[in-house]
C-alpha cells in the first residue's frame, strides 16, 4: 500500500505440544529454513530463527498487512504438516496452542538476533520455562500458570 510504512520487530516464541523435545538437530535447520519461507512468502522478513528440541524463537520484521495471529497460525499449520509429510516424528507433531509475542525497538535488533542464535549455551544455564516465565514479568504481561504451555494429563 503506498505511503504506508513502518518498523515492526516481533520476538516469536512457542513451544512444541506438551514441551516434548520432538525437534531433532538433523532437521531443525530445514526447519527453520521452511518456517523462514512462509515468513518470506507472507512478505515478512526473518531476521533470526532458532529451534530448540522443546520451542522455537523466531524474531522477525513484519510488515502491517496481516496479523500476528493468522501469520502464527499459517506458520504452526504449515510447519505441522511439512513435519508430519517428512516423516521426521514417530509420535505425531504439534505445536502448543498459544504463542509469545514480544516487540522490540530497532536498537535492540542487535542483541536480540544474539539471544536467539545462542539458545543452545543460554538452555544450560535456564530451562525453556523459567525463560519463558521470565521475558513475560520483564514485558510486564498478565499471566496465568495454568496457561502456560500445558502438559500431558
């Protein structure tokens, strides 16, 4: 649309259905690369993806035309299927429902991107949800233990 225009930084985070650690490290770069396309094909742009067995943070630079839920749910919807089409998961895959969202100013991008990329050093010091638990008091949101990411009954 012309004349519009804007700088939008998202931080995505969500986790696998039961934080099961299904996402292997011989796949987790196609993966990535394939969630990287449905940004790409959704005029968005990646500015850093990572997966980890459990989640995955993707922080990307979205343009206004759609919202931050549909562009979620293709991206779960899609990726699912692209998984469950490899064969990659003996069990079925799926994502959890819910999503975080975090926004963040362009002089942040820089520290962010690193945050991402080094996942795997910052998880041997901190677990997927006490990270989680932690980005959600430091961005001051409401939340509820009991919806956060359930487990298996």
């Amino acid at each position: 649309m012309p004349n519009t225009y804007s700088q939008i930084q998202v931080h995505f985070v969500f986790a696998v259905k039961y934080r099961q650690a299904l996402i292997n490290p011989a796949w987790k770069e196609e993966l990535n690369k394939y969630i990287t396309g449905i940004f790409q094909y959704n005029q968005h742009r990646i500015l850093q993806i990572n997966s980890m067995p459990d989640h995955i943070h993707i922080f990307a630079g979205l343009r206004p035309h759609q919202s931050i839920s549909g562009l979620i749910q293709n991206v779960k919807t899609g990726s699912t299927q692209w998984i469950r089409e490899k064969g990659y998961c003996a069990s079925p895959f799926a994502w959890q429902e819910g999503y975080g969202a975090f926004s963040y100013a362009r002089s942040q991008v820089n520290t962010v991107v690193r945050y991402i990329q080094n996942q795997e050093i910052h998880h041997r010091k901190e677990i997927f949800l006490d990270e989680y638990r932690r980005t959600l008091n430091v961005f001051e949101i409401d939340w509820d233990e009991k919806y956060l990411f359930t487990t298996p009954i």
